[in-house]
C-alpha cells in the first residue's frame, strides 16, 4: 500500500513554536512541507520515533556571516550542527557583492579584519561569479546547502561600489551617489534580497587597521537606501552601532524607519563602559513599538567573549618577545619550548611590546574552558582567582591549561553582555518582547569567537541548567528563535509546526542536549583553521522535508536553497 506521507514524526512532545505548552503529537510530512499534526492514520515512506524526546520548528538565525562559505561549501556549519535550518547573512555591513574587480581585495581584507576570517582563505574560496548583487545572488541559487539561505545587501560593499575609494574613505556621499546607492538598493531588493546591513562601530576594521566605510555614513545616505528599499516595497534594515549617545542613535534610526516604513533590528548588548545603558535603548525602543513603527532588537544568547589559545588568533603570551620567537613553530614543538622551565621563566619576566599589558591585564576576567563550556562563570573561577587560591602565578595557571590536550586548551573572556558578572542584563534583554535572538556571527570570527552555538545554549542554559537567576520556559525559548526570528525577517512561511508551514524541524533528546567545547579543525580553503563547536542530543534535524542530520552527523542531503525575498504564510493561515 502507498504511504500517505513522504516521513512521519512519531509520539514526540510538540513545542511547536507559538509560545503555547508542549503536547504529544504526530507530525506528517508531504512535499516539503507540513501536512498533518496531532493524531492521524497514515504511514510514512520514513518514520521517526520520537517518544520521550522534542520536535520542535527548524531555529531561524537571523544574524551570520556565511557570505563567503555559502559560495564554496554546502554546508552552513557550525550552524547546522545546532539545529539551525535558516541562516541570514550580509549582516554588519560586510559582504562580497557588488564589487567590481579592482575592489575583491578590498572587501576580502575588510572581512578579514571585521569577521576575522583570513585573506588566504577567501582568496582561493570566492569564485567571483559576480559583479553586481543581483549576480551573486544568482551564484547562490543555483548551489545547495544544508540550511536554507537568506541574503541582505552589504553597506559597505555598496558604498564602495558606487563611490570607489571616496565610499572607504569615508567621505560623504554626494546627491549623485545616494540617488545610485537608493536604486541599488531597489534593485536588490526586487532580486532578492532580504534586507540591508549596516555598521556604525568602531569595532569594526579592516585588516590594515582602517574603519569600515560605513562608520560616518550620514542619516540622509541611509535614508535614501531605506526610501530605495521602500521602493521595491520589501525588506528589513539590520544595524550595528557603538551607540555612543544612544538617545541621540537612536532617534535617528527611528526617523530612518519613520521615513521609509521599513523595519529594522539593531545590535543590543550591555558593554562593561555603561553597565546599564542597554536599559536606555529598551526604553525609546518601547516606546518606538508603541506608536507602531517595526522595530526590533537583536540580542545574544550567552556573553560575548574571545577564545584564546596556542592555536588562535591571539594568546596571553603573543605580544610578549619570547612567545613571538617560537610563533612560526608547529604546535608540538611551540608546546615543547612552553613546557621547558627555562623559558617559561623568560616568557614569565618579559614584558608585552610597548610596555602595554594587554591580555595580561584581564587575568581577572579570564575563564578557563572546560569540556562542557560555562557561559555563566562565577568570580571564583577565573585565572586570577584560581591564582590566589593555590599561590600560583596566574600565567602559570593560563600557561598551563593552554598546553593541555597536547596544546590545544582554551581560555574564555567574556566582553559583552557580563559587566557584572552575571547574566541577569540578558535575561531582562531577551525576554523582552521587543527583541529577537541573534549575534550569532555564525561563519566569522573563525580564530577568535565561536558563537553558532547560541541556539543550542538558548535551550540548554535558559531552559534546563541555570543556577544563578531566572530561566525561561522551553517552549518560550522555541518561540524565540523560531517563530519571532523567521517572522523578524519576513519569513512567515517557517517557524511553526502547523499544516501548511514549511517542513523544517528538530527532533531532540531535551535532557540529554549537551553543548561541546569549541575545537579547532583546518577544513577551510588553503587549509585554513576555523574554530567549530558541536553538540550531541539532535536526534534528526529536517529541512524541507528531508533529514539533514541524524545524530549530529550530516546525511548527505542538501535540500537547502536561496530564498529570493520574503515568504507569504501558508494561504489557509495568512488571513487568520
């Protein structure tokens, strides 16, 4: 007898990402897409159990980076490890189209120097099908991926395009150039594209130490990109900002959106200068909600924090003259100086380059990371504090964890989101209802940060493992990162498990969901090295009908594709 659908979930709690309480149910696949939920007859070609675990909606990651390795890879990990089945880049201003030729090294040094990903890597990665937007979107189209994929237009890419060196420089565009960058705009949007990408922090360099194009673009340039966009009647605007006088940004991006009726999310973390300054942007956010103008903030899951390490960007000990002596030298044999007491000693009297203490001056907010990662770490357990309590110095405590597991130890340093120690200022941030999960940068940052794991640490941290505050309830949680993310960026076609909704799924062994430590693999191109974390407790991830993952490993199906613009709800559903 024919089955009646193409795979069939069985007995799984269905958090289904509303918001409402979990039930169990039965999930039935036709097509791609969602054809029953509940209690039914009808086999499937394929059958999952998934008694005693969740299946829940495929987690929508508004904000990454995979704007090169969409072009050369099929698969969007670490992202898809962690039950990720939509991924949107061309966030921060930062991408690769459009360029014209004379520019590719441009823009590959200034995604070397805002994502740290190496110029060595993207020079033999990028195929450079494009010249224009439209052109790189289709290079996209036509490849497959593991996730589905949406794209934003890049600012800085834009600028330069239209304004060549004057766009780096800075300089303010003219009449001429904001009228080009608006169509452009228009243009990509009627292409494809999601939205628009832009940054306004100083945070964010090229490789040779200059700020992104965009840091002083001026209101009226962004104004005529939203009008653009607003034009073409679609996508949303994504910013980064230091927020320096946030009343001031702030109202700003409001008229912006006022302007051009788009919507727009920008970056929201607290940072260790002004504790409580996010709690400002909240505020002129609520009220911005209030009087009905879509706007959004995008928050982290965990604490922002670097990596470092003997085989990372940066270590303790790089600035140091004795650690810059064996720099060059292959792991085990840097290893070998590093273990002799001899130069240890050296390495410990020295002083950094320029007398400044870098690094070493964050002893007391360094961590050491374990197997089983501590994105909330109590004072007690930095370098510094760990120093004190065995009368060690706290280089020997740093030095010694980093040659661990033949020198591949790490050590973790939270920047944002823990000016005091906690993760209190998150909880408030996250569950307000005028935010969304995001910060990601799943792609980037590939020796320094390894932050694609965020989805899984929205589930295990703020659900189940939390000791030192609040948590949040699973099925809330879901609901973020699936049907509040999709809905953010206009993909209303996802993040719900009702009829008629896209086949993206998870099932997952809720109690058994455990996070890794990040590790190291050299898989890019070249042989570049890139930081990878992964999890065990996804028992099946499901794009478009097809099984992706099964326990954590790929199967081999790339069901994944572009998605050209915004998606309608279901048409049962839309009028509801």
């Amino acid at each position: 007898m024919q089955s009646a659908y193409d795979l069939v979930i069985r007995g799984g709690s269905i958090v289904d990402g509303s918001g409402g309480a979990p039930y169990d149910g039965d999930v039935a696949v036709k097509d791609g897409m969602i054809a029953a939920v509940g209690r039914f007859s009808g086999a499937g070609v394929e059958e999952i159990d998934a008694r005693g675990r969740i299946v829940t909606p495929g987690f929508v990651d508004v904000h990454t980076h995979y704007d090169g390795q969409a072009t050369w890879d099929g698969r969007m990990q670490p992202s898809s490890w962690h039950g990720v089945t939509t991924v949107i880049m061309g966030n921060c201003g930062v991408g690769f189209a459009p360029c014209k030729p004379e520019d590719h090294d441009r823009l590959v040094q200034l995604m070397e120097g805002v994502e740290d990903i190496p110029f060595p890597v993207l020079t033999a990665g990028l195929p450079w099908t494009w010249r224009d937007y439209p052109e790189y979107l289709d290079t996209l189209a036509a490849r497959s991926f593991d996730v589905d994929i949406g794209s934003q237009l890049p600012h800085a890419a834009l600028r330069v395009f239209v304004m060549g060196q004057r766009g780096a420089d800075r300089e303010p565009a003219t009449a001429d150039d904001m009228a080009r960058m608006s169509q452009l705009a228009r243009e990509a949007m009627e292409a494809g594209a999601l939205g628009f990408g832009t940054s306004r922090t100083l945070n964010h360099r090229a490789s040779d130490g200059s700020p992104i194009a965009t840091l002083t673009a001026t209101e009226e340039e962004l104004t005529s990109i939203a009008t653009g966009m607003a034009a073409a009647g679609r996508g949303v605007l994504q910013v980064v900002s230091d927020f320096t006088d946030p009343i001031a940004e702030f109202a700003m991006l409001r008229r912006i959106v006022e302007r051009s009726g788009r919507p727009l999310a920008f970056t929201l973390a607290q940072g260790s200068g002004s504790p409580h300054g996010y709690k400002r942007l909240l505020a002129a956010l609520e009220v911005a909600v209030a009087d009905g103008l879509p706007m959004k903030a995008q928050v982290a899951a965990r604490p922002v924090g670097v990596l470092l390490g003997l085989e990372l960007t940066v270590n303790p000990f790089t600035q140091f003259v004795p650690y810059r002596e064996i720099a060059s030298l292959p792991l085990a044999e840097r290893v070998a100086r590093l273990s002799d007491p001899d130069f240890r000693a050296r390495l410990f009297a020295a002083a950094p380059d320029g007398g400044a203490r870098g690094l070493m001056g964050v002893w007391s907010k360094m961590h050491l990371m374990s197997g089983e990662p501590d994105y909330e770490p109590t004072v007690d357990s930095t370098v510094e504090a760990r120093a004190t309590a065995t009368d060690r110095l706290p280089e020997e405590i740093a030095l010694d964890h980093m040659l661990t597991n033949g020198g591949r130890g790490m050590l973790y340093v939270p920047f944002l989101n823990y000016a005091e120690g906690s993760l209190d200022a998150v909880h408030e941030m996250i569950v307000h209802p005028d935010t969304v999960p995001g910060l990601s940068d799943g792609g980037a940052h590939v020796g320094m940060i390894c932050d694609g794991s965020f989805p899984t640490s929205m589930i295990t941290h703020w659900t189940r493992d939390r000791t030192r505050g609040p948590k949040i309830p699973l099925e809330a949680v879901i609901r973020m990162q699936t049907q509040d993310t999709a809905r953010s960026v206009g993909l209303n076609d996802r993040g719900l498990i009702a009829p008629g909704y896209r086949a993206d799924l998870n099932v997952i062994d809720y109690e058994g969901l455990t996070l890794h430590a990040p590790q190291v693999a050299y898989d890019l191109p070249a042989g570049g090295r890139r930081l990878i974390q992964k999890a065990s407790g996804y028992i099946a991830t499901i794009v478009a009908g097809q099984v992706t993952y099964r326990g954590g490993e790929p199967t081999g199906a790339l069901p994944g594709r572009l998605l050209r613009g915004a998606q309608a709800a279901p048409m049962a559903l839309a009028a509801e």
